[in-house]
C-alpha cells in the first residue's frame, strides 16, 4: 500500500490533524479545518503582503466606527430643516422650490435592488423633533440626543453623505463602497487588517461588536478576495464565553492543550519546511497561535469588573435601556486600548433605525439606546487622551426621504422611506477637526454642498492610519477609481 507523503499512521496529516478534536478558537477551526487548504490570502497568487508599515505618517493608529442599521433620519439627529415644518403637507411641485426628484442628479445617485423603483414620496412630513444649538460651533442637534450634544465641540459633522444603493444593502455598501449589483469588495476593516501590522499579538487585527440574527450582517465584516486571514472577528459580551467556540474543553487541562498545541504547530512547521512558499500554510500556523492566546486574552479584555462603577454609570451600563450598548461601547473602549486596530460596534439591532412608519415613536426609542453610551464612549476616551490615536465614525447607510411616506404597504404616513441622496455622519477623536462640513438643501433632499460618496469617508480613514489604498492594491482585482474616494480634507485637523 502507498503511504501519502504526508500521513499518519496510514491518515492525510490534515484528517489526523481535523479528528484531533482539541477545542481551539474558532478562527483555527473556522477558518482553517473546515477548508481544505482555501485561505483565499492573497499571497496564494505570488503577491507580497504589506509590510504592516504606514505609507506616511499617521495621525491615528485605531478606529471605533459605530454603525447604526436601516437608515437613521438626518433631520431628526443632526441636520434639521425648518422649512419641513412650514411646507408641512404641502408636495414638491406645490412649493417654489426646484423638484428634487426631477433633477438629474436624483437618478445619478440611485440604484435600485429589489426589482422594481421605489415609490416616490413626494408630500412633506414635518420634523419630528425639537433643535436647539450646542457648544462653541453652534451645531444643531436633536432634542433626542441631550448626551451627545454635549460632546458637539468634539464632533466633525459631514451633512453632505450620498450613497446609490436604495434598500438595505447600502448597509453594506457603507463598508465595501460597492452597490449590491457590483463585484464584492473586502470591507474597510479588512484592508486596514491586511495593510498594517498588529500592535497586540493576543488579540485580533478587526473586531465586530454586535448580535444579529439575520446572517447578511456578517457581510460587514467580511473579507471577500482578501481571506478570512483579513476578516472581522466576532466578540460576545458574555464574560464566560466571548469568542465562539473558544473555550477550552472541559476535559481537558491547561498544560494538556498547551502540549496538544505546541505538537501541533511543531508538525505544521515540519511541513513549513517542506513547502517554505505555502502562503496559506503560513496563514493557518498564525491563525493557531492566535486562537490559542485569545483564550486567555480576550476575556481579560472584556472583564468591566476592572471599571470603576463611575465609569460604568457613564457609559449607561447601570440602566436597562442603555445597558447592552453601553456594555458594546465600553469594550470597544477597551478593544482599542489594547491595540485593535478596528472595531466595528453594531449598535442597533438589523434594520433597528427603519422607522418606513412610527418615526417619533421608533427614532426617539432608538435615540434613547444610543445616545448616552456614545456620548460616554467619546467622555471616557477624551479623559483617557484616546483622542490622540483613536478615531471614531459614526455611521448609518442612507438617510429618510424628506417627504411622508404613504401607500398601499404603510398607510398610516408617520414615517419616511430610505433616502441615499443625502444623509449625515460624523467623526471625533484624533486628526478631526469639529466643526460641520457640507450641507444638503433647503429640504434635506440632496447632498449639494461638498458632497461625498461614502469612500470618501474609507479615504479619511486610510489618511488618518497613514495608508495609500491604491498602494494595497491585489493583482488580478482591478478596483474602480471610486473605490478610493477622496480624502475629505476639510475635516482633518
């Protein structure tokens, strides 16, 4: 009989290797058992990785994008228009105003998904909410976020965001910059993985925060072309079992799986030596060691029993409306602290800010979760000078149309439908200057004043780490010149 090259004990080194059964994290497991060899790293193609060095020089090293699911409303948050209030009812072509949906750039900048164009809402609902104006630069905000607006003076507001992509998949379009009829791309998180160096061996490169139950979400922290080497790593905020299938079997005893552990990474890099340009190899004996350090390091990360109960309180942690957000910006606090480069925190719920009915009800709900553990994320890095490394962004897909939405699926016109002609983001932390940047129209309609594509925001973020994209650029993956945006320039410090 013809023993394979690589076997044991008359088994493929790999089916020995998968019956083994040791309990690693579930990266090794994941990513690396469960797939013959496909970790699609773009190495595999004779391609040099980055060396993990900044381009230029960097003015931040982490980021803590915040993401708010199914389109939050720019004139209730952070762009309120008055005029609403005053053409309340009326339709566009009732007002003097030119007709925004007949304007050429309304076509320009949507792509409809779902089969069919979305209805046109057309009659002008009324603001929702009270404004009053904050802080040294006069920013309006909502009656429905008093926290947040206490941190105005820290906030670069951009009021002039746009996207193309009309339903729900401008979710993930916000982290790819690709409409859902394009070729996927990796999002942001992943490249930032894949063009800079670690700064803690015992923790993830990219982290997402969040629960979901519908499976797409994954694809905001998916690394697509680039592997799973790349692609976010999901944390749970459960102090006895953070990491999926990270735990260490029950029978199994610390020094047991350390010697387990270091037998197998000694027979890994036995074959390493045999195939020294195996890329993926290379990717998996990583892959091991960094599952086998996150069982120790990651719930250490994730203990608030080291926060004072001052902080927590800051955070909401003490208040059941706030508390699991306050919990998913607390670690995120302490993610970036620890050298994750990027964190990802869901802070919604899938399509939680979708308010096509009940915006006042539904909005003003949402607002109250988010607001003060936001403003208590932003306090507590000030205080702890995260200002000077960290960058946060706050983000949604697309806004909410400025007229009612009303017809045969929502009759109760108390809402508004998606809008991706203009909405608003916002950045704090280090290399932003406050202040407001852009502005949409007298309705909120367009984005018309300085406006930017959502890449535009990926270029920021690229500047802001000291990294040229197009520099990271995979042979073989042609990206579009839109998928490198231009940094907003105005907002920097």
């Amino acid at each position: 009989m013809t023993v394979p090259k690589n076997s044991f004990c008359g088994r493929t080194r790999r089916t020995f290797l998968s019956n083994l059964g040791m309990g690693f994290g579930g990266i090794a497991l994941n990513s690396l058992l469960q797939q013959d060899g496909l970790v699609r790293s773009a190495e595999s193609s004779g391609h040099v990785r980055p060396d993990g060095k900044p381009h230029f020089a960097p003015k931040a090293r982490n980021v803590i994008w915040i993401f708010l699911s199914g389109g939050v409303s720019q004139m209730e948050t952070f762009d309120p228009k008055p005029l609403l209030n005053e053409l309340s009812g009326k339709t566009y072509d009732e007002t003097k105003l030119p007709n925004p949906q007949k304007l050429p750039i309304f076509l320009e900048r949507s792509r409809s998904v779902v089969g069919f164009d979305r209805e046109l809402h057309s009659k002008i609902f009324p603001l929702q909410v009270g404004f009053k104006k904050y802080g040294e630069i006069g920013l309006e905000v909502s009656d429905w976020l008093p926290h947040l607006a206490s941190c105005s003076d820290d906030l670069a507001v951009v009021r002039s965001m746009w996207t193309t992509d009309n339903d729900h998949a401008a979710e993930f379009q916000m982290h790819t910059g690709r409409h859902k009829l394009d070729t996927p791309e990796p999002v942001i998180g992943s490249w930032l993985n894949y063009g800079l160096g670690t700064l803690n061996e015992n923790l993830p490169q990219f982290v997402f925060l969040g629960e979901f139950k519908d499976p797409r979400v994954k694809e905001n922290f998916d690394a697509h072309y680039l592997g799973p080497t790349y692609g976010g790593v999901q944390l749970h905020l459960d102090p006895a079992n953070p990491l999926a299938f990270g735990k260490r079997a029950e029978d199994v005893s610390a020094i047991e799986q350390r010697g387990e552990f270091e037998f197998l990474q000694q027979l890994n890099r036995m074959t390493a030596e045999e195939y020294p340009h195996d890329a993926q190899l290379q990717a998996r004996i990583n892959a091991y060691e960094l599952a086998f350090r996150m069982q120790q390091s990651v719930p250490d990360t994730l203990n608030f029993a080291e926060e004072t109960h001052e902080t927590q309180q800051l955070y909401g942690i003490d208040n059941p409306t706030t508390a699991v957000y306050g919990q998913r910006c607390l670690a995120a606090r302490r993610l970036a602290e620890r050298g994750v480069r990027y964190t990802l925190v869901y802070l919604s719920d899938y399509g939680e800010w979708d308010s096509h009915s009940d915006l006042q009800k539904n909005h003003s709900r949402s607002c109250e979760r988010i607001d003060k553990p936001i403003a208590g994320l932003l306090k507590d890095m000030k205080r702890r000078g995260m200002f000077d490394d960290t960058v946060v962004v706050f983000s949604t897909e697309f806004g909410r149309t400025p007229g009612v939405e009303f017809g045969m699926l929502n009759k109760a016109a108390t809402g508004r439908d998606h809008h991706p002609h203009g909405f608003t983001i916002w950045l704090a932390g280090a290399g932003i200057q406050p202040g407001v940047h852009g502005a949409t129209d007298e309705l909120g309609f367009h984005a018309i004043e300085h406006p930017h594509y959502v890449t535009d925001l990926h270029a920021t973020i690229y500047h802001l780490l000291g990294l040229d994209p197009r520099r990271l650029e995979i042979p073989g993956r042609k990206r579009l010149d839109m998928d490198y945006g231009q940094v907003i320039q105005e907002i920097l410090a």
